[in-house]
C-alpha cells in the first residue's frame, strides 16, 4: 500500500518535480537567438563541452533500464546477465574512430541524423529512406523500456491502482510533463538534467556496494546464496558462472550488442552535439567509467537474492523481475534513502528517453518530411515537425507500455538490437568506405532484416509458446545436434554484409549505374572552426553525376 511508503513517495516528487523544473529552466540555459532550428533544438547548438557531454552521453547510454533489467536478469538467470559489462567495454575502442569520422563529415555538411549522412555519401533518398525507418521503428521500444523501468519503482511505492488506467496514470502524468519541457528545450533539457541523474546514481550505487555486504553478511555470503539458487534449477539458469550451451549466445550477444550500441540514432545524437573532436576523444577514453558502475550495479541482482527479495507480480500473474532492485532497496535501506535511489532510477529514464523521442522525430522530420513531404521546408517548419514528432513518438511509447505486456517489451527491446544493426553497412562501414553499391546496400538491408526477423519468429518461450520470446536462436533449428544458441543479429549482420559485397561485385561486373559522393575525404577530418562549414541545407542536395569516390 502507497501508505507504508509516504515518506518515499515525498522524496521522489520532489526530486522529480525539481528536475522537471530544471527541464523547463533550460530552454534558458546557454540561450540561442532562436530555438527554432534543429541544431539548436535537436542538437544543443552543437557546442556542448568535455563534462556536458560526459554526462549526456553517459545519461543516454545508461538508462533506467539498465539499472533495473540488467541486476534483475542476474536475479533470475545468473552469470548470462553479466553480457551487458563486456560489450560496454569493447564498444569504446570500436568506436572511437568511428565517431570522430561521424562527427567530422557531419559538421561540415550540417547532418543532424546518420541518414543524412547516408543520403550525402551515396547520393540514394532511398537508401536514407531505410536507415531512417529503421532507427526510428529500433527506437520505440526503447523509450517505452523507459517506462518499464519507472513503472517497477512505482509499483514498489504502491502507487498503482486495479485498472488498466489507474494502473498507469502516475506514468502518464510524468510522461506528460518529460514532453513538455522537452517540446520547451530540446536537447539542452535532458542534457542539464543528465548531471543531477549521474550524481544520483552514482551516490546510491556506491553507496549500495559498501552497505549492502555489512547487512547480508559480506560479498561471500552473497554470491553462495546465489550460487545454492541456481543449484537448484541447473537446467533453466546459469548460476554464478556460464554453461556450456550459452557461450556461443553470451560472446556473440556481447559483440553484436557492443555493435548496435553507437548506431542507435539518440546515440549519435549525443556525440554530434559535442564541440569539437577532442571532446569526442576525451569521452570515449574516458566512459568506460560507466562500465565499472555498471559492474557494481549488476551485482544488485545477486545481493537481492541473498536478501530474499520476492519480485512482484505482473497482471497475468507472472514474476515482475523488473522490481527486484527497487525492492531490494525498500528493503535494507532507510525510507529516506529508498526515496533518493527511485528517484535515481526514475530521473534516469527521463534522460534517454528525451534524447531517443528527439533523435527519432529528427529522423522523420529530415528524412520524411523534407524529403517526401516539404522539400522546401525551412529550418523553423523542419524545428517544429520535430517538436511535434517528439510528442508523437513518446505518446507512442506510452500506448505500447499501456496495452502491451512489459515482459514482452522486454523482448522487443533485443529485437531492436538485430533490427539496428542492419544499418551498420551503410553508417558505420560507409564513414571508411564507398565501395558498396547503393542498390547492394539496400539488398543486404533486405537479407539480414528478413533472416533476423524470421529467426527471432523462430525464438519460442517454453512456458507461453510465444513467438519472439528473446534473441538467442536455438543451433538446433538448422540440424545441429546441440542445445547451444547465437544472438540473432549476430547472424544477420553477417548475412547482410555477405549479401552486400556479393551484389556489389555483380552490379558493377553487370555496369549498373551507382550514385555519386556528396562527400570527400577531407570532410572525414574537420574540426571546430572549419572555413567551409556548410548551413544546413533546406532542401535535400541535388544528385551527382560524379563517379564514386576511392575507399577513403
């Protein structure tokens, strides 16, 4: 009842309420002439330093759902949950090159979403087309896990009713007020609320790791408890350590994850916000900081184990892992202390939700709407279709989470990851390269979103018999002898690059005409202060004639 959690309560509205204000205060905050233009609405006038950028893109990545899914999967499944740290750690390295060759190309030319970019390199609205469909339909699910994860703090508060929209009206409510202010302030909102989200989590997981262990009786007593769980389900669990049959699925799931991560479109956003590429280098060296924290967070799922945490109940009465961590905290912690950690993993789904709904709406409205819709659009009607898409893409979410079983949400989510990936031939291989043909790119796209759809169909849940019941695809349904699995879009992306460079060779042996390069190779190295940056362009760029450019 939400009467046993009053004190709790006060706590998270008023860190939620301030925080709103703070969202509301930073259309002020480093004032523009005018917000009315998607670099300064969409991309926080492309001037944000070495610690706002820290901590937005550290917000962005971090979310809500991580705090809360990825100690829960440990809870109910063991060591598969520890994928999330290593592929957190590989992803810097990948990328750094990578983001800094985005950055470049895109501030010279004036990009806002990596389909325009995509659009510029080869000269192909079609191509765009995909790229950007794709990261807006990979992105949905994702702000609605934001949601799931607010909702697993408010239903350990109590402050939910029977009805589907008693249930969900605190949701809605707060929903409400994150598109308001970010319908205010665009981009800066959620970046100036990013610091007080870090310094929340950062406080209350730290401070966890240190307490948690002197009431459970030290981190041995902690993972044996652990460890005597999963003993008794071996064929359903891990345990503490890995089993033989999840390995393949746990090394591909972690590569393919650390791959998606930076093609996502709210990821990108964040980094062409940064001022120049030096920020970029100092954040890339620098985040793996966050993969330390998430360590230490995943460790929570085994810590609520020891205490004896039982997770809520979901409506279809199923188990809401989801509240294990807010539930251990109502548990062993003050009130006081209770109230600041929902208000952490709350303030912290606010973040990358904002950035998510506007790196989506940027999508459509430069890859949509001025191209199929208004190619004369200005930059003040271009701001306001992004405003407005904001909107729609969070009251989407919303409707997903309403009507739809979180725990398939969930699911959802790791689809997401294979249907992103197929954009990393076009975006992450065309920043190094012009090689591929256009048309090859779009066949590949084909390949691999088909192949990692129909392998996720093929994904069963056991207990339901619900088709895309995860990502792990069982080796067996291709006749081999084992109960091993591989992360689907592990396979897809092979595929579709396969697909790619095969078709790529026939299109040119057969003389098929191939777009042009808006791009040169210079463009891949620009920093602040560049001579000949471009505006941003209010109509899409004429097609080329010129032949394609060399691998740059």
């Amino acid at each position: 009842m939400w009467r046993d959690h009053v004190l709790e309560i006060v706590i998270f509205v008023v860190l939620f309420l301030t925080v709103s204000a703070m969202g509301f205060f930073a259309a002020r905050w480093r004032r523009p002439d005018t917000l009315n233009h998607l670099d300064e609405w969409g991309l926080g006038g492309r001037n944000f330093g070495g610690w706002i950028t820290w901590f937005l893109v550290g917000g962005d990545l971090y979310t809500a759902y991580t705090f809360v899914a990825v100690p829960a999967l440990l809870f109910a499944s063991g060591a598969a949950g520890f994928f999330a740290v290593p592929y957190t750690v590989i992803i810097y390295p990948l990328v750094f090159l990578v983001l800094l060759r985005m950055w470049s190309v895109s501030h010279r030319h004036g990009f806002v979403t990596p389909a325009d970019f995509v659009r510029a390199r080869f000269q192909s609205p079609t191509l765009a087309l995909v790229i950007a469909i794709t990261g807006i339909v990979a992105t949905m699910p994702y702000i609605a896990l934001q949601l799931v994860g607010i909702e697993s703090v408010l239903k350990t508060m109590g402050v939910t009713g029977s009805g589907t929209l008693a249930r969900h009206l605190p949701i809605i409510i707060a929903f409400a007020i994150l598109a308001a202010y970010t319908y205010s302030s665009g981009l800066r909102a959620p970046a100036l609320i990013a610091f007080v989200k870090d310094i929340l989590i950062y406080v209350v997981i730290l401070v966890a790791v240190f307490y948690l262990p002197s009431k459970l009786g030290g981190w041995g007593a902690i993972f044996d408890a652990a460890d005597a769980k999963f003993a008794k389900t071996p064929a359903t669990t891990d345990g503490i350590l890995l089993n033989g049959n999840n390995q393949v699925q746990y090394f591909t799931l972690a590569l393919g994850s650390a791959l998606a991560l930076f093609l996502y479109p709210h990821s990108i956003t964040g980094v062409l916000a940064s001022r120049n590429r030096d920020v970029i280098k100092r954040n890339m060296s620098a985040l793996p900081a966050y993969s330390f924290l998430l360590g230490l967070i995943a460790l929570l799922g085994f810590a609520a184990i020891a205490a004896g945490v039982t997770p809520l109940k979901n409506p279809n009465g199923t188990n809401d892992n989801n509240t294990v961590v807010p539930l251990l905290f109502d548990k062993l912690f003050p009130d006081w202390f209770a109230g600041v950690a929902y208000a952490a993993i709350g303030i912290g789904a606010l973040v990358p939700a904002a950035i998510m709904s506007i790196a989506a709406a940027n999508l459509f409205t430069r890859n949509i709407y001025r191209e199929y819709f208004k190619r004369d659009a200005t930059p003040a009607q271009q701001a306001t279709a992004s405003k407005v898409m904001s909107l729609l893409v969070k009251f989407g979410a919303l409707l997903f989470v309403v009507f739809v079983d979180p725990q398939f949400s969930i699911d959802l989510q790791l689809i997401g990851g294979v249907i992103i990936l197929q954009t990393l031939p076009a975006v992450a291989l065309g920043l190094f390269t012009r090689w591929f043909h256009r048309g090859a790119l779009v066949a590949g796209w084909v390949a691999g979103m088909g192949l990692g759809l129909w392998m996720l169909y093929k994904v069963v849940n056991p207990t339901t018999h619900r088709h895309f019941a995860g990502s792990a695809f069982p080796l067996s349904e291709w006749g081999f002898d084992t109960k091993k699995t591989i992360y689907v879009g592990f396979v897809a992306v092979l595929v579709n690059l396969a697909v790619a460079a095969i078709v790529t060779l026939i299109l040119r042996a057969s003389s098929v005409a191939d777009g042009g390069d808006d791009t040169t190779r210079d463009d891949y190295f620009a920093d602040e202060g560049d001579p000949r940056i471009s505006d941003i362009p209010t109509s899409p760029a004429p097609v080329a004639t010129a032949a394609p450019d060399p691998i740059t």
